[in-house]
C-alpha cells in the first residue's frame, strides 16, 4: 500500500465502502475503550482506598486553629516510589504487605515501617491528635497485657494533658514526636523549619516531664519526602510509619467491633507496626479483647526499640 504524505497528517488510499467499515469498527472500538478505561480507573481508585493506610491525626475540633481541623486521607503512591503519601498493598494475608519504599530503602535514613522477619513480633503505636476520654481505658489494656506502646503525640496534647502525658510515661510507655501544628512536612524545605516543628514538642515534653524526648518521629498524615526523612537523621531521630492500621480517626463514624477486627486481626503479620489512633472509641473498646487474640495467634508485642536494635544487627551482617 502506498502512502501519500502531507504536512499535516499520513492518508491511506482505502475503498470508500471499506471506509465506512473501518470508521464504524473504529467508533465500536473507542465506546468499548472507553468503558473499559473509566472500569480500570474505578478499580484503581477502589484499591487505592482499600489499600492505603496513610491518614491524619484527628484533631480536637476545639484546639488553636494553627493546626488544620480537615485533613483528607491520602491515596498511596501506586508507583511505590521512595516518597510521597505513604501508603499500603496487602498482597498476602499473613504477609509483610508494600509499602512506597522498602524495609531497606527506609533503613537507609533511619526510618522503619515493619521489621524483615518471621517472628511473631509486633509493635504498637498510637498517634493522639487530642484527648477524647479514651486514653485511660487503652492504658488500662496495656497495663493488662504488660504491652508497652509508642504514643506519638502533637505539641498541644502535651499542653493540653500534662497529666496523661506523665501517666504514660509512669507505666514505662514511650512518648514520640507528632510534630507541634501537624502540617504536610514534605513541604518544608529547610532543616531549620523542620526543626522548629520537632523542638516546640521537645521544649513542651521536658516542661511536663522534666526529662529529654525520645527522638522517635511520626510525619503527619503519613507525608514525606527523602530530604524530611534525611534531616530527621540528622537532627538524630529516627522515623516510623507503619504496616497496619484502618479507619478509625473518624470521631462521628466510629467503625464496628467486627470491621475492627477484620482488618487488625486479618492483616496482622510477623514484624507489624500496628497504628492506632488514641481518640478512637472501638479502640478502646476492642484493645482488651485484640490483644488476647493476638497473644492466641502466637504474636507478642515488643517496644519500638527492639526495631532499631535489630534492624541495625540485620544491616550489619549484610555490610
């Protein structure tokens, strides 16, 4: 077949009636992509919501208007790059699932989201935007289980709960930076603005506590970038996502017991850092209750410590 060539597009010579043809199967052809395009994309943003455990804080809706009130929940990165909103794909249950970056590319900067292992080992973290009368009925669970927890908290939590904040740090928990205004850190661009977020939390902590924070980082609703994490490192600590966790943050739409527990106990896995948020009311109904059911799935709950002590063993035999 010959083609004749213009400036502006290819012609092919075709048989009128053969044309007329090829444009109806065309105009078929592009419905039914069509469709199918609008499916796919449907699909994916189905899974992406599914999929993703990147979230904010709550935040109590009487607090300084400094920190933001709505915050929506971000869709994971489905090209799984190293930064961006974090986020989750449970490909397996009883399995490790993706996450944006992996075990060993978090490593590198000090950051942590599950450990590589296949001990029936987790840990279990809560993040506290503020106080909503839940707080002591979780202790009262971890007391219990003799479970040690990580609460990463905001700066006016700690202004706001002094006392709760000296509890915790009574019964041998651990106190971790959430940040003072709970804003999008991977848009700060300087180490000194950075900083400022961390220090404001750090100077509260030491007012109530009288001792220096535990330098263990949470970014805010689970935003990052390489350069954050980087200048955490360097300012000396150590950052944590996670690998589970659900919706729970939504103060007016609690979930029940039983979407509770399909999601913690169905995607539990060896080496989970399970996140939970302190404001939530099923949580506190359920810890009890959730933690016997992981002590009968054989699982027992370490402190974010052991991550790092073992974390950076598994680094060293590989160097």
């Amino acid at each position: 077949m010959k083609l004749s060539l213009s400036r502006k597009c290819i012609h092919f010579p075709i048989h009128p009636l053969k044309s007329k043809k090829y444009c109806i199967l065309f105009l078929i052809f592009s419905y039914f992509s069509g469709i199918g395009a609008g499916f796919l994309k449907e699909q994916i943003f189905a899974f992406s919501n599914e999929s993703t455990s990147a979230r904010p804080s709550p935040v109590n809706q009487n607090s300084v208007t400094s920190i933001p009130r709505t915050i929506s929940c971000a869709l994971p990165d489905l090209t799984l790059s190293s930064e961006g909103n974090w986020g989750l794909s449970f490909q397996e249950e009883g399995k490790t699932p993706v996450g944006n970056a992996s075990i060993q590319e978090l490593a590198s900067m000090d950051a942590y989201y599950a450990q590589d292992t296949s001990e029936k080992v987790l840990y279990l973290t809560f993040d506290a935007g503020y106080e909503n009368g839940n707080t002591s009925a979780i202790l009262d669970a971890l007391k219990k289980h003799q479970v040690k927890a990580t609460f990463f908290v905001v700066g006016t939590y700690i202004d706001s709960e002094p006392e709760l904040i000296r509890q915790i740090i009574k019964e041998g928990h651990t106190v971790g930076n959430h940040t003072w205004h709970h804003p999008d850190m991977s848009h700060i661009s300087s180490i000194e603005d950075f900083q400022k977020e961390l220090d404001y939390v750090e100077t509260a902590y030491k007012n109530v506590t009288g001792k220096n924070m535990t330098k263990y980082y949470r970014p805010p609703q689970g935003k990052y970038s390489e350069a954050n994490l980087q200048m955490a490192k360097e300012l000396g600590y150590k950052s944590f996502f996670w690998s589970l966790a659900y919706v729970d943050w939504y103060q007016d739409n609690q979930p029940s017991k039983e979407e509770a527990f399909s999601k913690l106990l169905g995607r539990i896995h060896p080496g989970a850092i399970v996140l939970l948020h302190s404001t939530s009311s099923t949580n506190a109904e359920i810890l009890d209750e959730l933690l016997t059911r992981w002590e009968e799935m054989g699982y027992h709950v370490q402190p974010l410590e052991n991550i790092i002590s073992t974390s950076s063993a598994t680094v060293q035999q590989h160097t």
